[in-house]
C-alpha cells in the first residue's frame, strides 16, 4: 500500500470513528430513555425538528451551531461533540496500532462501543441488545472492508 493510498484509508477511518460516534450518542440517548431506536434522523430532544445533513458532521456540526439548536435555541450539551471526538481518536488510535493485525481493528472498535453502551444503558437490556446488534452490523461491514484494504497484496 502505497503513502497516499494509507492516507485516505486513515482518513475514512477518522470519518467512520466520528460517525459512530455521533451514532453512539443518539443510541444511547434512545436506550437509556426507551425510545425507538431507528427514526426518520437525528433531531433536537427539545423542539423535534431534524437535523441537516451540516449540522449532523460530528464535532463541527456543534461547533457550526455553537452548541444550539437554530431553531428553538436550546443548547446541544456538549457530551455530543465530545463523544464524537473521542470516539475518533480511538478509531483512529485502534488502526493505527492494530494495522499488521487487521481482524483485531474491529473487534477492538466494537467492544469498545459495545461496553460503554452497556454501562451507559440504564439496564434496558432489550433496547441495549438491539443498539449493539446494530452497531455488530456496521462494524462487520466496514470491519471487512478494512481488513480486505489492509490485507491486499502489496
Ligand atoms: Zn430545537
């Protein structure tokens, strides 16, 4: 793999970190308050009106707003953004430690989501259980795509 080629994955790794977590935050929101998991969008737990696509880039789309929703003004507390950000640099730590092992990336990544969602679920445990397939899901599909990148004949 050439130096630009590990460039763009380690940049679709940092974009896939920040989307789960981003994805972490509405879960566990929706788990630990019994709500549906799968809605129409992400949306403001004050006025219900959904985000744009803008608004929904994790960490910046909070710092675009400044940390309100535009619409009614109520403050987006900041657990989102930094939820987002950790979970990027985790992602992004993750591959760049386990890049010569690449199965174990994922199965890092997941437990790692996987674990804090149950210590954050409130024991909800159907709800939980349903979040973490969910989550067992984008991490087996992007999980084997990188391991496929990362494997590929040099
Ligand atoms: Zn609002």
């Amino acid at each position: 793999m050439s130096h630009v080629q590990f460039v763009i994955l380690l940049i679709c790794v940092m974009i896939f970190g920040g989307a789960m977590g981003a994805f972490f935050g509405t879960v566990e929101y929706r788990v630990r308050n019994r709500k549906k998991l799968i809605t129409s969008g992400c949306f403001c737990t004050s006025c219900g009106h959904i985000l744009t696509l803008p608004e929904q880039i994790p960490v910046l789309g909070w710092i675009m707003l400044r940390g309100r929703c535009r619409y009614c003004g109520e403050r987006i507390p900041i657990r989102y953004p930094l939820i987002e950000g950790t979970f990027t640099l985790y992602y992004t730590a993750v591959f760049l430690l386990l890049r010569d092992h690449p199965a174990a990336i994922p199965l890092a990544w997941y437990i790692f989501t996987a674990c804090i969602l149950a210590a954050r679920s409130r024991g909800n445990v159907r709800p939980m259980l349903r979040g973490m397939a969910l989550f067992a899901l984008y991490h087996l599909i992007v999980g084997l795509l990188v391991v496929a990148v990362l494997s590929a004949p040099h």
